[in-house]
C-alpha cells in the first residue's frame, strides 16, 4: 500500500469536513485512481472530482501520474474569473 496526503482547496474542505486526508492506495496507483476512491469515499465530490486541477508535490500532473508514498496532493477546482 501506498499512503499519500492530500489537500482539499476551496470549497472541498468544507464539503468533506477536512482539509487533508490521509489516503491509502494499492502500490503502483495512478492520480485517476485517485480521484475515484475519493469519489467512492466521499460522494459528495463526485461531481466535482472531473473537473480538479490535481498538483504532486506543487506540480501539475496528469491523471495517469503514478503516486508514491507520502506524496502530497493538491486538488484544486477550476477558478473562474471576471
């Protein structure tokens, strides 16, 4: 297994009730995978997790970025501007 941090910005802090979760994931697991066991753990962000800017370690990267233990995870929605 593999545990990683992950930061909720915005509004998702307040939806989950957390500002970071500690998430453990089968070794080898991608940012999609990820974002789905988020989504089957917390439901309330399903609708949100398409759209996230997802960083690792302050980069952005790819859904198909392979996580390794004790990276730190950023999921950012979209921000919009006017």
């Amino acid at each position: 297994m593999t545990t990683v941090n992950v930061r909720l910005f915005a509004g998702l802090h307040a939806l989950v009730g957390r500002r970071e979760l500690a998430v453990s994931l089968p070794a080898g697991s991608t940012v999609e995978q990820l974002r789905r066991h988020l989504g089957e753990e917390y439901p309330v962000l399903q609708g949100f997790l398409p759209t996230l800017v997802c960083a690792v370690q302050e980069e952005v990267v790819p859904g198909e970025q392979v996580l390794a233990e004790g990276d730190r995870i950023e999921l950012i929605p979209p921000i919009a501007g006017g």
